[in-house]
C-alpha cells in the first residue's frame, strides 16, 4: 500500500527522501557548475570501469525536488554517454 500511496505521490511531483524513483536522464538538470568541473581521468577510469563490470552506477544520483543535481554527476555523464534513458535517483529533503 505505501508503495501506492508513493507512487501516486510521485505523478504529483511529491517525492520522498531515501527512497528510490528512476527518472528520465534527459529531465535531470546539470547545474554550470558541475559542467565546468573536469572530473579527474583516473577517478573518471574507475568510475566508468566500475559501471562497465557491474551494471550499475557507483555512486548514487541525487537531486534536489525539482530535479536539479545535487549530488552523483559522473554517474549522470555515464548515463548520457551510454545512451540511458531512465536512471534511479533518490531525493534530498
């Protein structure tokens, strides 16, 4: 019932904290700052080997309500260079 009742929430924009919701990647938004950061190529290596052997994304993606990044950009960079269309994402309060 309370996966219900969240789900419902979800469709009105009402998202709760520690739990996860997959989302579109195209509807996350990359704030200038983030872009401006070059992630470091050795930590880039390992991330992106990480995903390749295991599937999934080594580090969380979260985002702010109106689903600005918050945190777990190279997990959404190797989401846009793969080609993934829906990522899981949790959500800070």
């Amino acid at each position: 019932m309370k996966n219900i009742v969240r789900f419902v929430k979800s469709l009105l924009g009402k998202y709760e904290t520690g739990y996860e919701y997959w989302v579109y990647t195209k509807d996350i938004i990359v704030p200038e700052k983030y872009k401006k950061t070059r992630i470091r190529n050795e930590k880039w290596k390992h991330k992106v080997g990480y995903y390749l052997r295991t599937g999934n994304f080594e580090s969380p993606i979260i985002l702010h309500k109106d689903f600005t990044l918050f945190d777990g950009y190279s997990s959404v960079k190797i989401a846009y260079l793969s080609g993934i269309d829906k990522v899981p994402v949790y959500f800070v309060g």
